[in-house]
C-alpha cells in the first residue's frame, strides 16, 4: 500500500498543478471581453468529440496493456517484449476504422447540428487530429503507468496539455494569434503534442521498446487477448459515450447550444476537481491489482478497494463542499459573464454524479483485471441503455439541469449493480462505518460555514468561509480517524524529519 500511497499522493498533487492552471484557462474563457459563450462551448464540445473518437479507436490497446503486461515482464526480456508495438498498431487500426465511420456519417452530423451549432460542422474534421492525439497518448499511458511512473504522464495531461492551452490563450489575447479559427486549429495539435513528448520521455529512459512482433508470449496470448480486449473495449467505449453524450446531446437538441454547452461545461469543469484524486489511485492501483489477480491475492485486493474508496470519499466530498459554498461569490468576485450564475444547480448535481463514482472505489479497474473482465462490457451497456433515453428525455423537458440529473440516475445505478456485482462474485465491498461518518461531518461543516457566511461577499468571503471549511473538515478526519493512511502518513514525514 505504501507504494500506490505514494505514487498517489504524487500524482494527485500533479493533477492538481495542472487543474491549477485549467482554472486559470477557464477563466480567461469565461471573463468578460475575451470569448464568447459560444466559443467555450464550441472548444468543450471539439474535446468531447475527440474523447469518443479516441474511445472508439483504440481497439482496448490500453487495457491490452493493463491486463496483460504482467505476463510479458515476466516472461520476456525488456528489448524483446513487444507488447507496446502491439498495442499502437492496434490503436492505430481502430482509428483510421474510426475516421473511415467519421467521414461516412458526416452528413449526417451537418444534418443534426448545423442549425443549434454551425460551428462544429465547420470544424469537424479537425477533431480528427485531436483524437488521433489523445489515442496515441492513452496507450502510451497506459505503457508509462505499468512502468510506477505515472506522475509523468499526469503531469503531460493535466499540466502539459493546459500549458499549451494557456499559451494559445495568451497568443490569441495579444493578437498574435488572430482570430479563433486559427486559435481552434492550433488546439487540435494539443493532444498530438503531449503524445509526442511523452514518447520522447519513454525514449530517453529507454522504456519504450518497440520489439518485432510476434513474440512467444503474444502467440500463447493471443486468444485470451483478444477475447479480453474485445469485451472490454466495446465496455469502455459505451462508457465514454456515456461520459461525453450530454455534451453532444446539449449542442444537437437545444436552441444556442453553444452557449448552454458553455454553461454546463463550466459546471463540468469544476465538478472535476472533485475527481482529481481519482485519477491518481487509479494510476497507482492498476499495477498492483494485476499481479494481485495473477498471484489470487484477494486480501491485497479488499485492501486497496477499501482504502481506495474511503481516502477519495473524504477528499471528494470535501472538494464537492467548498465548491458549492464558494461557487457563487467566485462568479462574482472574479468578474465572469452574469449567465455563468445559471450553472450553479448543474454544479451541485454533477459533483454529487462524481462523489458517488468516487465513493465506490477502484471497482472499474478491480472487474477489468479480474477473471470476470467481461462483466465491464456488460455494466457498459446496461449504463448507456439507461443513460441515453433518461438524457434525451429530461434534457428536452428540463435543459442543462435535466442532462446533468440524468448523469446522476445514470451512474448511481451503474455504481450500485457494479457493487452488488463484486460482492457476489468475490465478497468485496468499499465501505465501513467511516464512509457515512464522512459524508456527515462534510455535510455539517458545509451547513455551518454556509449559514455562518451567508451574508458575506467578495474576496473575504471566499477566503474566511475556506479557511473555516478546511480547518474544521481536517480536524474532524484526524479526530474520527476516518483513513489509517493519515496516521502512516504522518508517521512517515515524521520519520523522515527524525531522521533529518
């Protein structure tokens, strides 16, 4: 544990860094006097589109690499494992698949958006080389966090990627870069970019070999491999669909739908900071939870999904808090467009959509490399089938506030039968008497700085309201003991500082 500790810990601070400078990006999206609400929207949108494609191309190379790669350290020589040329020749088959399936149904896109969103047909096409990008990158992060170095890629995709974001900013605000048509243009290069920097790094450390295929171990696998990547690459595709489906379904049924997409990605946004640490464990815990399942460890395994699902209960639900007491003034304060106040109820519901995804625990990345992979397919479908109709339906009725109430429908239910699933088949379960503690002490010390602060406004309310927020919650972990890692962390640096 003090491994995925660790490397989580990294990790999450990294992601920080880089949702640091996304805020800032948002910012200067949504502020007055820079773009407008139709041009945020249409950027959330171009990166939705790109997430499905990427989704739909890689043809499970990733999860080739996550299930399988165990196997391939332990049997063959470094320069001889070929399983990272594998996996982009498979991600590279996906993709053109992909972009032949693009290019056939673009008549029917201009059909559906051309007049709630025009902009996006006239930028179709160049979705093409940001998907292409961000695929190329997910395999080789997949590769790069089997190597216990995942902070590299974090801080390429967090950090990095809103670098390159920021820096076309600040050429579009000093006129060096013109007008937007050149600004969009230049982002489709940003996850290419980050993909390439990130092969160079696995390079340099001599970690990226691209071995002759086939290999022994690739023709004993073969079967199993494809049975594996088949299943879970239609699951993780109906997923990602789920994930981005209310952003195309805003842009393609709503009356200016750039601006309501503007709306609920702000919100979309900012409930993304409940999910940083997430990304971090699930980096961490992928290698660990394939030798577990290879080597039937099922106590490591109660372990990690336990410790997982407490440690990003406490830190999401904490998150989810100050977001909601701060959101309104933070509008206010840092002088963005009135119209982004409507957002707030969108807000609330998706940062509770992710707090319960969270709460639950590495279950996805458990049942992906358990014998049982196959159940992700099916988990998938039954998401999307749920999921599809209920947006539809309540988008058309309610708006914005409709599509983000069915996401939490959608993958409340989906957590639960995923539950329900690993403690049938394996007796594991996330939770403990600690999980509800968390929730009320977050709950009671949100209610109290929210009545307490109220009235107040401005830069002080932002910082007292905060300050009193996170002084309370943080006493309250240590006192409840909520997680045994604050006590071995705290152990450790005292250790460290002892021994220093």
């Amino acid at each position: 544990m003090s491994v995925i500790r660790k490397q989580s810990i990294l990790s999450t601070l990294v992601i920080y860094v880089g949702f640091a400078v996304g805020l800032l990006n948002t910012y200067l999206f949504t502020r007055q006097g820079l773009f407008t609400e139709e041009e945020f929207g249409l950027y959330n949108a171009f990166i939705a589109i790109a997430t499905l494609l990427a989704a739909a191309g890689n043809f499970g190379a990733p999860y080739f690499i996550y299930k399988f790669y165990p196997y391939y350290r332990d049997h063959l020589r470094a320069e001889k494992n070929d399983q990272l040329t594998l996996s982009i020749l498979l991600g590279m088959l996906g993709f053109i698949a992909a972009i032949m399936v693009g290019i056939y149904i673009e008549p029917v896109v201009i059909k559906k958006y051309a007049t709630n969103a025009p902009q996006l047909v006239n930028y179709y096409h160049w979705t093409f080389l940001l998907g292409a990008g961000l695929l190329l990158f997910s395999i080789l992060e997949a590769w790069n966090w089997q190597q216990q170095r995942a902070a590299t890629s974090h801080f390429l995709k967090e950090a990095g990627w809103r670098l390159f974001i920021l820096l076309l900013i600040g050429c579009f605000a000093a006129g060096i870069i013109r007008s937007y048509d050149g600004f969009i243009k230049l982002f489709a290069f940003s996850f290419p970019f980050i993909a390439l920097v990130l092969l160079l790094i696995l390079l340099y450390r001599k970690q990226a070999p691209f071995a002759k295929p086939f290999s022994y171990v690739s023709h004993r696998l073969r079967k199993s491999a494809i049975r594996y990547t088949s299943f879970t690459y239609f699951g993780t595709l109906v997923f990602t669909i789920a994930q981005v489906f209310d952003t195309i379904l805003i842009a393609s049924v709503l009356s200016n739908a750039m601006t309501k997409v503007a709306l609920y990605s702000l919100a979309q946004n900012m409930a993304s900071l409940v999910q940083v640490p997430q990304r971090g464990v699930i980096a961490a815990a992928i290698a660990p939870l394939s030798a577990a399942w290879k080597q039937k460890d099922m106590t490591t395994i109660a372990k990690i999904y336990q410790r997982s699902s407490i440690n990003q209960l406490i830190v999401g639900a904490g998150l989810l808090a100050l977001l909601i007491i701060n959101y309104n003034d933070a509008v206010e304060t840092f002088h963005l467009k009135s119209t982004y106040l409507q957002a707030y109820s969108v807000l609330v519901l998706l940062g509770v959509t992710k707090l319960i995804d969270m709460g639950t625990g590495v279950n996805s990345q458990i049942i992906v490399t358990s014998p049982k992979w196959r159940f992700e397919f099916i988990s998938g479908v039954l998401l999307l089938a749920v999921m599809l109709p209920l947006s539809y339906w309540l988008t058309k009725k309610e708006g914005i506030t409709g599509t983000a109430m069915a996401q939490l429908i959608s993958i409340g239910c989906y957590n639960l039968f995923r539950l329900f699933f690993l403690w049938k088949q394996f007796r594991l379960q996330p939770f403990s008497i600690q999980s509800l503690y968390t929730i009320v002490l977050a709950t009671a010390t949100w209610a109290l700085c929210h009545f307490l602060f109220e009235q107040w406004s401005g830069w002080v309310a932002l910082f007292v309201q905060s300050f009193t927020f996170v002084v309370l919650y943080a006493a309250g972990i240590y006192r409840l003991q909520l997680t045994p890692d604050v006590k071995e962390l705290l152990d450790a640096v005292r250790k460290k500082i002892s021994l220093k």
